[in-house]
C-alpha cells in the first residue's frame, strides 16, 4: 500500500471513530500537508515495523517521483485480536469502501472534509471538525 492511501486510511479510522466516540483510535495528532491529514508520528511507526521486520517497503516510479509502498512481510502474524471488536468493525468498513479507491480519490475526498478545509498548512487537523465527516454514518 502506498504510504499517502495509508495516512488517509489511518485519518478515516480516527478521524470516523473520533465522531462516533469522542476518542482516536491511535491517539495521534494529524498535520495538514499537500496531500490531505497525515498522523504526525507515521514515519516513526513505519521505520519501527520496518526495523522489527513486519513490513517490507519499496520504491515505485510513479510520475517522475519514487513512492514508498509498504507490505506486511507475513501476513499468517498479524494478530488481529489486539483489536476491540468496534475497532475491528470500522476498520473492516474502512478498507471496504475505501480499499479499492485510487489514492488520488482517496486524496480528493479528504480534502473535501472539514478538518482538512478547516486546517491551516502544516497545523494540527482540529478533530472536532470530525462531527461533519459524513462517511460511515
């Protein structure tokens, strides 16, 4: 998965469950760059998964740039049980509808959403803009 679809799908899960619950999933705080909200601690996640050797990552061509593609490095590891079945529920929801979606839609969309039109370049994305979020109602 691309690294940019991968912020926008971690922004639906805590920006959605944020909505519903007052609460993020990952308690991280989203930084409004070009491409939409990105969890300000990502990179540091993705560089631990990769040192711990669950993922694996690759440089693709993509329009006169290089993109880093992440894949889980064994999938039969991935221990879903760590996740609260209401957790499970949204991120099963997520990746349903938004899964297949090119990351430009997905890009697209999440500029639509009020958190990220309400944010100002490199600021935190204010999660109370969370409750005009309609996807997933």
């Amino acid at each position: 998965m691309h690294a940019t679809k991968l912020n926008k799908l971690l922004y639906y899960l805590d920006f959605v469950y944020f909505r519903d619950h007052k609460k993020s999933i990952t308690g991280d705080v989203y930084i409004h760059q070009g491409y939409g909200p990105v969890p300000s601690r990502v990179d540091e996640m993705l560089a631990k998964l990769k040192n711990e050797g669950a993922i694996d990552t690759e440089a693709i061509p993509h329009n006169d740039v290089e993109m880093i593609n992440f894949s889980l490095k064994d999938e039969t590891k991935f221990n879903e049980s760590i996740f609260p079945a209401d957790h499970k529920k949204l991120l099963k929801q997520i990746c349903d509808e938004l899964g297949s979606w090119p990351t430009e839609k997905i890009v697209a969309q999440t500029h639509l959403e009020a958190p990220w039109f309400y944010s100002k370049p490199y600021e935190i994305v204010d999660y109370a803009y969370a409750r005009d979020i309609d996807l997933f109602k």
